[in-house]
C-alpha cells in the first residue's frame, strides 16, 4: 500500500495544512515506478486525486475510538491555476491523526531503479506534524493503518517543535532505520507545494530531490546502519583490577611549605590600629581592634601534579 500524508503526531495540526497535490506549473501527482531507466519507465502507481478518489482510497480508523481521527477533504489550498485540475487531498481539521491508504499490485524492482514522487504543501507553520508517506506490504484491514503498521520505506518532511527534517527510512529485517544524518526540511512557512522524488538503486544507492533539486546522494551501507559493524567490542575482555584511569596524579615528594599561611590566617588582627581617644568602654563596649587582609596569604594550597606512572 501507498501511505501518503499520515500526521503522527496530535498536537497543534493546522486547518489545511497539507496537500499532495499541485506546486506551480505541476500537475498534482502520487506515483511510484520502476525503471532500467526513465524513458523505459513502468508506472506501479499514480494518483492525481481526481473524480472518484475516495473509491480508490481508504480512510484510517486508527483514532476513531479516542475521537482524534481527522478529516480529509478535495481541495486546491490558497494557491492553484485550475480549481479543476489542480485539486489534491488536504487535513480539514486541526489537533488530530490524519491516515489514508490505497493498495497497489506487488512488483519487484530488482535490477531496476525504483522511484517514489510526490507532491505536498504545508498551508500553514507545523508545530508537530509529518507530511510524508509511507510504502509497505499489504494490510488485511486497510481501516486499521496507523502507527505500528509495518512498512518498507518511510518518506517525507517531518517536524516537532525545533526538530525538523525530511525522513527517510528503511525497514531492514523488522528495524525501521533512520539515516544517520538528518535530510534538509523544506516545508517553511511559504505554503507553496514541494515536490519530494525518491531514486532507490540496484546497487543499494539513494538519491533524494526536493524541488528537483538533490539534497541527498549516497550509500544505504554507509548512511543507514543496517548491516552490523565489521568490529564490536569483546564481551569477554575485562577491565584489570589494577588498571589505572588516572593520567595525572598527586607529587609524593611535594610538601606544603611550612610558613604556609592557611585559609584561618587570611585576615588578621590590625596591630597598628589603636583604641581611639574618646572611646567610652562603659558606653561603646569593649575595643576590639579592626582585621585587614594578611599579606602573607598565598591562597589554597594544593599539592603539585605531575604525570602518573602507571597509567
């Protein structure tokens, strides 16, 4: 099945925020195809969301029992040049699960590129949100798709708070594997549509254009961690009792000065200061004499370090 637009996240979804649908001079489009190459190209699927659209898709009723299942509606958004050609699918209500499915023959695309394309637009900003599809095997009961539903490849812009990127994720013997390193989020706040193109090669290679753009271009291997690591630690090799961490370490030979003068000695008495002449003992009390500053007062001292021989 092809998973377009599936919002996982509750919190703070916009009215209208995304359409698969058209960007300027586009026609709306949701296709996957394989090919040796483009001009030999086999499409497996497409969708332009015209008349009849919600025949050929099913609506998610993940959320239907906790009341947080949104809705979807045709629509254009703000910015379009025919109503008519240019309508895609578009969240009609804010704070909610968004999830729509459609089913597709299986097919292989063993020696073949694989290319998923498709279109969305974020109308307005995204507190918490994703945008992207998700392509997987078929499900018995399509009404059931949501979040724990398997998948081969997830793909999309996705942001929560200051995280934002574009996903791209594999399902790898059961683990769904993120790429090491974030792909750049386009959706800003613009609200015009973008167009997401995935190229999955033979040679287990990935490119990624947005707006035609190639954001990304590289290894499956090296970007994704799917295979194990050629090294890993020895799970039998212990840490020596008399194994020392320390690189530095307190001089043996080192003293502390015996004129040293202490943190109790910082102040002292003023032995020049004297009682004043008019001081009145039975009326001001006692006469202390005032503390100033010791200027024998080095500071704390501390024990010299020098490199640890056992280290």
């Amino acid at each position: 099945a092809i998973l377009p637009a599936y919002f996982p996240c509750p919190s703070l979804l916009p009215d209208g925020q995304v359409v698969p649908g058209p960007a300027d001079r586009m026609r709306r489009s949701l296709v996957v195809l394989g090919s040796a190459t483009v001009a030999s190209a086999k499409v497996y699927f497409s969708e332009t969301f015209g008349d009849g659209w919600e025949s050929r898709w099913t609506l998610s009723k993940w959320k239907d029992s906790e009341g947080t299942a949104g809705k979807w509606e045709a629509a254009t958004g703000k910015w379009f040049k025919d109503e008519a050609e240019d309508k895609g699918i578009q969240t009609a209500q804010d704070s909610r699960f968004f999830g729509i499915s459609a089913g597709f023959d299986s097919f292989s695309n063993k020696g073949k590129d694989l290319i998923v394309q498709y279109q969305a637009k974020y109308e307005k900003d995204v507190e918490c949100g994703g945008g992207y599809l998700k392509i997987g095997p078929k499900m018995s009961d399509a009404t059931t798709f949501g979040d724990p539903t398997p998948y081969n490849i997830m793909f999309g812009p996705d942001k929560c708070g200051y995280t934002k990127r574009t996903h791209l994720i594999f399902n790898y013997k059961g683990a769904n594997v993120l790429k090491k390193q974030d792909l750049p989020y386009k959706q800003e706040n613009e609200g015009t549509s973008h167009l997401y193109r995935l190229v999955l090669k033979p040679d287990n290679t990935v490119r990624v254009e947005i707006d035609e753009e190639k954001v990304y271009e590289g290894s499956i291997k090296e970007d994704w961690e799917v295979l194990k690591p050629k090294e890993i630690s020895d799970p039998d090799d212990k840490k020596p009792d008399d194994w020392v961490d320390d690189s530095m370490m307190d001089d043996p030979e080192d003293k502390k000065p015996a004129d040293w003068v202490d943190e109790d000695q910082k102040r002292i008495v003023d032995e020049t200061a004297k009682k004043p002449d008019d001081w009145d003992d039975e009326e001001d009390g006692e006469w202390e004499a005032p503390m100033k500053d010791n200027p024998a007062y080095k500071g704390e001292w501390y024990v010299k370090r020098i490199s640890n021989p056992a280290y």
